[in-house]
C-alpha cells in the first residue's frame, strides 16, 4: 500500500531541511561543487540511497547514483534526479526535491518488495548551476561522457584551480567523463523539479508537465578603460570603465524588454581593485540571456555585444567577452509528457502544461534520450534562486505519488 503522500511529503522536507545544513556558508545556504559540505552532502545522499535498497555509485564528477533494479535484471532504467549544488544564498529545494521525490519513491518500492518493469535510477548531479567554476550542467555532460576539456583551466573566486578541487575530493580529472552512460541502457529521463515561478501558485494548482525549456546563453564581459584619481582627471578626459560596463548593462535591459519571449540579466558586477577615489579601470559583469525560441535569443544576442562594441567607441574603452555557456532550447518528450499528465490525473488533479524559464539537466539529457519534466509549485510568491524559496509537504507528497504512477505506466518499453 504506497505511503500517505502526506506523511511522504513531510519526510522529503525533513530531509531538505538536513540536506540543507551542508552548506558552504554558516549564514545562509550555499554548496558549490565539491566543497567540504557539497562532499558532506553526497555521502548523505548516498547513504539514503542505500537504505532505499539502491546500490549506489560515484561518477566521475562526483554525481551519486543510486540504482534500484526492475523485475527483469538488466532491464532499461528510467533515470530521474536533479542537482545537489546551489546558487550562492539559494533555495534548498531547487535540485534537491528533484533527488528526494524519487528517493522517496524507490524507498516506497523497496520497503514493499515491489520491483517494476525498469530499472529506477536516481542520480544527484554534483554540477548543473556552476557557481564554483561557472560550469552550467558540468554534471549532467559527464554522465553522458560530454566534457569541455577547457574548462580545467578554470579558478574559483579563492584561486582555487578546477584539477585541485577535484584531487582535494579523492577525484581525477583526468578521468571526469569515464565510464559515460550508454544512453541505449536508458527508456526515458524524468526530472522532478520547483516551478521557480508563479503559475502554479496563481492557478492554485499542485503539480505541472513541463512542455520545453527555454535555451540560454551566458557570458563574461570585460571592459578595460583608464584608472585614475577621482579628483584630478576632467570628465572629458576619462575613459571610466565602469560608467562603460553600466550603460552596457542597461543595454541588455532595454534590448530584452523589447522582445516577447525574451529575458535578459545581469547578475554580476565586478569592478576590478575598486576604490571610491579611484576612477575604475576595469570592469567585468555577466550576462544571461534565454528564450525558449533560439532565433529570438541568437537575435537579442547579437543586438546586445552590436551595442556593447558602440558605447565602448564612443567612451574610447576596449570590451572584449567570452561564452561560459550555451544550451538550446528544449522540446520535451511528447510521449513522456502524455505518461505525466496520465500520472497528473490519476491523482485527481487537473493537468497543467507549461514552459520553464529555468534551464535543467533534462536539456542536457534530451540531447540523447527522451527527457521530460515534472513541475512542483513554488509557495512565496514562486521565489526561487533566494533563502525564501519554499514548498509545501502536501505538494512534494502529490509529486512523489505522481512520479509514482509515471514509473508504473512510463509509456516507454523496458527492453
Ligand atoms: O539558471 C538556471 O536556469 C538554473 O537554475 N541553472
Ligand atoms: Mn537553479
Ligand atoms: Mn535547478
């Protein structure tokens, strides 16, 4: 007899809260890649996985998998997790609940003795919002055997390099994407995931089947203009890095307020050995732009750096920029999204289809198997990204209950 989702949704926020004390920070939440907590939080993850009757491994990239055998040995899996990092200051739910909804499954499967036609595997994904090394989805391209090599060559904000932090966690870098995972073994990934957005909270609504995820790109800008002493150097003279990076800033603002479908931020400013008497030499900031439709994005884009290149001739500073990440958008699996709402509606509950602004593994998984998404509202205003973030027991009770039904009847042969 499957558990009462609201005794199951109770426990998964218990376990949020635990997960969550692993943090970088004692003052708020943080688990960047492959930190003391980050570590301290897999070897929690892995031991519930254990107890759920998983057996479970380690990847390369630090990702823990946890594989809960189906009826038939050797069957195909159905995948399904999320991350275990965070933004800095984040919420404890984004990735997370996508790890405990199916843990909480599987241990439910495993205290009955029931086995289903697949295999399940859940996975914790080590890396997917890259605030150590900015490495967006650095975990989800390693479970596929997909890695940048370049991106070794990467420091931290403390100077620490990327292979450095691997040895310091008993890990080789040099051996990062070994072992990828032969999509052919895999029916289908299903992620289950918070909003991180109104809707649902506004609709009243518990659960959501995602239809496609927006695509993004990031990247790091630079501008170098001429330091100087604020009280000596004519406004006419300067070549103020700063007041460059903002009117750039701005730039992307008014480029992606005039587009539909279209968002654009800038969510870092640095400014290189600032000082309040010193007129800024260089500046750097980031930039995020997404879409769900690439062309818009490929468009706003290059309106964007058109217009970082003119106010740097006007203002006589250099701007140079580099990509950080790309991933286009996402159409998710019709069949899987049919076998979410059949899910959805078994429960009672009305089905809701709807796009996520959010980038997630699932746009790194669909680019070699069928991937789809399970939505989870957002209390707080749908907040996320931010401590405020929240869910209730009631809704990560009916998200554990749904991805149940989807693993009985996932729409995709086991053999
Ligand atoms: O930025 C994102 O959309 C995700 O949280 N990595
Ligand atoms: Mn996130
Ligand atoms: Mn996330």
């Amino acid at each position: 007899m499957p558990a009462d989702p609201a005794e199951t949704g109770r426990d998964i926020l218990a376990r949020a809260d635990a997960l969550a004390r692993h943090s970088d920070s004692p003052d708020h939440y943080t688990r960047t890649w492959l930190s003391p907590a980050h570590r301290a939080a897999a070897a929690q993850l892995a031991a519930w996985m254990r107890e759920a009757g998983m057996s479970v491994r380690t990847d390369g990239a630090g990702s823990v998998i946890g594989r809960y055998e189906g009826a038939t040995p050797g069957a195909k899996a159905i995948v399904t997790g999320s991350h275990f990092d965070s933004v800095r200051n984040g919420g404890r739910y984004d990735g997370v609940l996508g790890i405990l909804v199916p843990l909480a499954c599987v241990a439910g499967l495993s205290r009955r003795g029931e086995r289903l036609a697949h295999a399940v595997e859940v996975v914790a994904f080590a890396d997917e919002e890259g605030a150590r090394f900015q490495t967006s989805f650095l975990a989800s391209r390693a479970f596929l055997g997909r890695f940048d090599p370049a991106l070794r060559e990467r420091r931290d904000a403390g100077g620490v390099g990327f292979d450095e932090a691997m040895r310091e966690a008993g890990l080789d870098p040099e051996a990062i994407a070994a072992n990828p995972r032969d999509p052919a073994t895999i029916a289908a990934y299903v992620e289950v995931h918070i909003e991180q957005g109104p809707v649902l909270l506004d609709e009243g609504l518990a659960l959501g089947v995602v239809t496609a995820i927006a695509g993004g790109t990031r990247h790091r800008v630079r501008v170098a203009g001429a330091a100087g002493h604020a009280g000596t150097v004519p406004m006419a003279m300067r070549r103020d890095a700063l007041a460059a990076a903002a009117e750039m800033v701005s730039a992307v603002e008014t480029r992606a307020k005039a587009a539909a479908n279209l968002v654009g931020t800038v969510g870092l400013l640095e400014v290189k050995d600032g000082t309040g008497n010193v007129i800024p030499g260089e500046a750097s900031f980031t930039v995020d732009l997404r879409s769900g439709e690439d062309a818009v994005r490929e468009a706003a884009e290059r309106d964007v750096f058109a217009a970082f290149d003119a106010i740097a001739r006007r203002r006589g500073v250099a701007v140079e920029s580099r990509r950080t990440h790309a991933v286009r958008a996402t159409a998710c699996s019709p069949r899987l999204q049919e076998a979410l709402a059949a899910a959805v509606a078994s429960l009672g509950l009305p089905v809701r289809r709807l796009p996520s602004g959010a980038g997630h593994d699932a746009m790194v998984l669909a680019e070699a198997v069928e991937a789809a998404m399970l939505f989870v509202r957002c209390g707080a205003g749908g907040v996320s990204h931010h401590p405020a973030e929240t869910v209730s027991a009631g809704d990560a009770g009916l998200a554990a209950a749904a991805l149940g039904a989807f693993l009985r009847s996932p729409g995709v042969p086991a053999a």
